[in-house]
C-alpha cells in the first residue's frame, strides 16, 4: 500500500531541484530580513525607519507575504502531483489516522492553554488597576517582542496573518518537496526519519537554540507522518495553521487586553 500509494504517484513526480528549493526558501525566509540588516548600517535609512515604523512594518509585512504567496502559487500550479493535489478521493481510514496523529500535539497545546489561563487570572486578581495594566503591558511586550513584527497593533495583526501564510509555505517546502527528495534519493523510512530535524533546524534561527525546540520536533514529525498517511498536503497544511491558532490564543487574547485598556 505504501510503495504503490506514495513513492510510485509522488515521490517520483516531477518537483523542483534541491538547489531552487534552498534559493526560494531563502528568499522567502531570509532575503528580507538580511537585506535590512545591511540597509539599517545606512543613517538615513535608520532614521527615515525611525521616524515611520509603521510605514517600515507594513511594506516588510507586505513584500515578504507576496514572496510567500508567489512561491506557494508557482509550486501549487506546476507540481501539484508531486505534493498530492491531483483530485484522488482520500480514504476515510486514513484521514481518522490523520486526526489520531495530530491529536496528542493539538491535545498538549490545549494544557499549555489551561496553564495560560491560571497566569491569567492571577493577573486579573490584582485590585490595584494600575498594577494589573503594568502587568498587562508587561506580558504583551515580552510575547509579541519576540516575533517578527513587534508589540504594536500592526505588527500584532502582520504576526497573526503571516502565522497562517508561512505554514502553507514550510509544509509545501518541507512535508512536501523536502520529503519527496529524500524518499526518492533513499527510502521512505529515511524521509520520515530526516525531515522532521531539518522542520526543526530551519526554526533555530527565529526561536534559537535550546530544550523548547522539542516541540517543534514532535510538530514536525506529525505534519510529515500526515502527509505520510493521506497522501495530500492540504492535509499537513491544515494541521499546521491549526497548531499554529491554538498557539496564538493566549497571545492574542493578552494583545486584546492590551489594546483595550
């Protein structure tokens, strides 16, 4: 089932060489931001950024998301039967697998909710209204600070919007492309093996180095045995953006309160 199924109708389509895989990862992942890296060593352009951060944040957002969709777009229209989106009705049986692989990921994600929600209230049980905005602002500026866009409103709702697009495009990259690759140039069990790692070492440069990784390992395992065992991207897409919500929740309901108050 798995030899006639995946490697023969898949992996062995026509996709992309490694090489325009790496160049597009890239310049959709890191083009940009090294690109204003060179250009915030220029006075002027530090201090035009300066004087309009929002301007600054919007047109970053907007060229990196048309990067992202672009490349989603050309990958979706011209191997389409690589990542399995030619029409073929999906077994029942292996969507219920699916979900039964996605859940313990999106089941830890919901007690890691519970705990947000004790911190939370905690918070709100302060009496002084002063202290409990201090804390508020606190928490909001020490979550989204370390995201790409920043605390403000705009770049909260730019993290938020790009949080959906860049699991569209990592899964098609990775679970997709990246596993084919592999599972053509070696064997499956070798794909399944390698792939999760390299999901996992492609995030170190925005979440660094360290134990809290591990999760990204499982969430990248999960998405990989998805695509596995449904034979469709959609599918790993769909179970990234839906982490990725779950994720977002506390962080957006700290950021309305934020704003709010």
């Amino acid at each position: 089932m798995i030899k006639d199924i995946y490697i023969k109708k898949q992996a062995d389509e026509s996709q992309p060489n490694i090489i325009l895989l790496v160049f597009i990862y890239y310049i959709c992942s890191n083009f940009l931001t090294h690109s204003m890296s060179l250009l915030f060593k220029i006075d002027f352009f530090v201090a035009l950024c300066s004087n309009h951060p929002t301007a600054y944040t919007s047109t970053f957002f907007g060229v990196q998301v048309t990067f992202n969709l672009l490349a989603i777009i050309y990958f979706v229209c011209r191997y389409r039967s690589a990542l399995g989106l030619v029409w073929t009705k999906v077994r029942f049986k292996r969507i219920i697998i699916g979900l039964l692989i996605l859940w313990p990921l999106v089941a830890w994600q919901f007690s890691n909710l519970s705990d947000f929600a004790v911190l939370q209230n905690k918070i709100l049980d302060y009496g002084d209204g002063d202290k409990v905005i201090e804390l508020i602002t606190d928490f909001h500026n020490k979550i989204w600070s370390r995201l790409q866009y920043g605390t403000s409103l705009p770049g909260v709702i730019y993290t938020s919007i790009f949080g959906i697009v860049a699991p569209c495009f990592e899964e098609i990259m990775i679970s997709g492309f990246l596993l084919n690759y592999i599972c053509r140039k070696k064997n499956i069990i070798w794909a399944l093996a390698i792939v999760p790692f390299c999901f996992t070492l492609l995030h170190i440069p925005a979440f660094g180095f360290g134990l809290h990784l591990l999760p990204l390992l499982w969430a990248g395992y999960t998405y990989v045995l998805i695509r596995f065992v449904t034979g469709n991207i959609l599918f790993s897409i769909g179970a990234h953006i839906f982490v990725n919500i779950i994720v977002f929740l506390p962080k957006w309901s700290i950021a309305m309160m934020h704003f709010i108050e």
